[in-house]
C-alpha cells in the first residue's frame, strides 16, 4: 500500500513539471494568477504606463531685421507687447522669433525653402513677407492659402489694396501687416503749391529728384500706370503700350530740357542715393516711399500725392503679409488665430502710426491721432495699387529702365525709346 501511495506522488510531481502547473505550497512555483483581495475586496488592476504631461506648444514666427521685437524702438515693442499679450490669453503656449535678412543665403525664402526640403520640424509656423517674397513662396508651394481656414480678409475694414497684396491666383496667402507707398515729399518753404499733374510739374523751377536708373524703374512705372495703360494680357503675359509709354517719356524729355528732371538724375540707382541729394539740398522735391516721411516727420518736409498726367492721385504700393508657412494641418488654427491678433484693428492703430507704416485697415488708420497725418494717409491709400507681379516685373522694368536713362541723357528722342522698350519687351531674352 506505502508503495502504491508513493508512486502515484511521484507521477502526479512528474505530471506537473511537464504542464507547468504549479502547485500551491512548493517552493520556486510561480505567483498565482488570481488578482488578490484589496481591503474593500475588489481586484487590484495591473498598472498603466504613465502619461507623460504635455509641454508647452510653440509657435514659430520668422520675420526680417526691422520688424524684430527684440530691437528696444516704441513700434517693436509694441509688437512685442501684442506677442505677449497672445501668450497670456493662450495658456501652454509660447512663441519663438527668429530674424532673418530678406535676401541672400540664410534669408528668409532661402532658409524656408531649406526647411522644408530638409528640417521640416524646424519651420516657421507663420513668416512676414514683402509682397514680391510672397508671389515666389506661393508659386514654389512653400506656403498654405488661408482658403478655408480664415474669413477675416472678408471684412470691409480691410482696403482694397491691403486685399491685393494679400491674394494671388484666386487664392488669400496671408493678412497684412502694413503697406508702403511712393509719394512726393517737398519743402513748403520752396515749393508754395505742389504740382498734381505733369502741367504743374513741368511749371516748377524746382528739380524732381527720383533714382532715374533704378533696376525697377518704379517712377516711370508709376507714370505709366496712372494712365490706366495695361502692363498684361488677358493670359498675364507682359505687354506695353508704345503710344502711352511715348507720352510718358516726352513729358520726361520736356522736364529734362526745362531742368524739372535733370540729366544727373541717371546716376542714381537706388532710393538712398536719391534721399541724399534730396537731404543735401539738391532739389526740394523728391519722389520716395512715405514711409521716409512717417518715421522720421522731417520738420521741413510735407509729403503729397506724385504728380499725374491728369492729376489723379495714384499711388504704387508695397506691403507686408503675415504667411502661413508649416503645412502641417494640427497647427493651422493657432497659428491662424495669431495671425488674427496681430492685425487687429486696435492693435494696427497703434502700431501703424508708431512705425510709419500706412495701415490696411480703416479702422487702425481711425485711431490715429494726428489728424493731418490721418488726411494724407487716407489719399494716400485710397488711390493705392500694388506693383504688377514680379515676373512681368522682371521683363517691364528693363525696357523701362533703358527708355527712361536715354530720353533724360537725351540720347533718344521719346518716340524712338518708347519702340526700343517694345522691342526689347518682346524679344525672345526677355521671357520671363
């Protein structure tokens, strides 16, 4: 019987290491995979991972040197105390600036074309572009259309140039920041009534002073497009028309002869060469972005509409847009409602008159508070009109340059400039 007893153990231990079932009582078994009591006399659940607690969401804004809010000027801060301000009715959110140059290698379009070919992680959520920055980034993908994600353009607040500025091809890229426009700054104390067509003008003793041989040849386009002359087809494609161009440059010819628009007028390339022989009393009138006159409100200086042909006021306008630059959908709306916030009309109204700029909104130039200001300004943007796309640009701008350099040298008379201008138009070189 002890022997029978003894073997039945045995097989029943031999039983249970083959299954792996453990008996209760022997040492090295495993744990018993009934949960234990707690107090209460529920089952205590296994433990979850921990949730990692989430960080702060940051923002990206990349923006050129001028605009930085790091820089101690009243209009950068105030650009600073609105990033704040965002930031404190944003909880768990911080934004991050980073200034870049405009142009050149590590510059804005470049760094962003970088980026998204390489870094994406790293790009901005929102960038600051002049409207010509704006066309190339659009057209190279690298920005998301506000279509579908904002109505705020939509508002009638908004002035139809600060629209131009921001819409391409059908589409809105951005909200605009600010614009910038070419007028005629004069001294009072020289010139009693500034002339308001070429009538006027050409009746002046005082020279025109403009950068005559600037690349974008921005004055006589400016005179060619106050006409209503087109500058494109009905497919976009660049044309001129040789009759108005003609008549542009015979009232450059007869302001050369009468000294309104010398011939030493050819050696200035750029804006800054013009506001120094402006400033060293060259002449007493001067064609120059209003901008010139708002930021620095020379106490011998007024600042007027440029003269017309018929004596309409049109003013050539560029400006700066708030674009979205990360395409990653989560992000838009945050991203969007900052861009929101830093061009409300409250906030534009302060700062559009602090930095100099004009607004483009209605309501922001209603809060300012110099009201001669406030009345050139209004003619100023009411008779704005953004430059012609900067591939028609870069095919008008030569031709325009070339006429207008000869007929001020004298080296041509108007009529020949203006059909060396389309001939250089519609060479084959000069595709865009």
């Amino acid at each position: 019987m002890k022997t029978l007893l003894l073997m039945l153990v045995l097989v029943c231990l031999g039983l249970s290491a083959c299954s792996g079932i453990a008996l209760p009582g022997m040492p090295g078994t495993a744990t018993p995979s009934k949960p234990l009591p707690t107090e209460a006399g529920t089952s205590t659940p296994a433990s979850a991972p921990a949730t990692p607690t989430p960080g702060p969401t940051t923002l990206r804004l990349w923006l050129p040197p001028q605009f930085d809010p790091s820089q101690d000027n009243p209009a950068n801060r105030l650009l600073q105390e609105q990033l704040d301000a965002f930031v404190a009715q944003h909880p768990g959110v911080r934004i991050e600036v980073r200034s870049k140059a405009l142009d050149g290698p590590g510059g804005l379009l470049d760094a962003l074309s970088a980026a998204n070919a390489a870094a994406p992680l790293a790009l901005p959520d929102l960038i600051l572009l002049p409207r010509a920055h704006l066309e190339t980034a659009a057209l190279k993908g690298l920005l998301t259309p506000f279509d579908g994600l904002s109505t705020s353009l939509n508002d009638g607040d908004w002035y139809d140039y600060a629209r131009e500025l921001a819409q391409l091809q059908d589409s809105t890229f951005g909200l605009p920041l600010a614009g910038d426009g070419q007028v005629m700054l004069y001294r009072p104390a020289e010139v009693v009534d500034p002339p308001k067509d070429w009538a006027g003008m050409l009746a002046s003793t005082n020279p025109l002073i403009f950068p005559a041989a600037d690349k974008q040849a921005l004055f006589t386009l400016q005179q060619y497009l106050a006409t209503g002359a087109p500058v494109q087809d009905a497919d976009g494609r660049p044309i001129l028309d040789p009759a108005v161009l003609t008549r542009v440059l015979d009232y450059f010819a007869q302001a050369s002869t009468a000294g309104t628009m010398p011939f030493w007028l050819t050696q200035f390339t750029t804006a800054d060469q013009a506001w120094e022989a402006y400033t060293g009393n060259s002449g007493n009138q001067i064609a120059a972005p209003i901008s010139r006159y708002l930021q620095d409100l020379p106490g011998d200086s007024l600042a007027a509409p440029l003269p017309t042909e018929n004596g309409e006021a049109f003013t050539l306008v560029d400006g700066w847009v708030w674009a979205l630059s990360n395409p990653q959908p989560d992000r838009h709306e945050l991203s969007i409602a900052l861009a929101e916030f830093l061009t409300s009309g409250d906030f534009l109204a302060k700062w559009s008159a602090t930095a100099g700029f004009l607004p483009p909104r209605r309501s922001a130039l209603s809060g300012w508070s110099d009201l001669s200001l406030r009345s050139l300004v209004r003619s100023i943007v009411e008779s704005a009109h953004i430059s012609p796309p900067a591939d028609v640009l870069t095919v008008i701008s030569p031709a325009f340059q070339q006429a207008t350099i000869e007929v001020l040298k004298q080296e041509s008379d108007p009529q020949t400039a203006a059909q060396q201008a389309l001939e250089l138009l519609q060479s084959p070189d000069s595709t865009p």
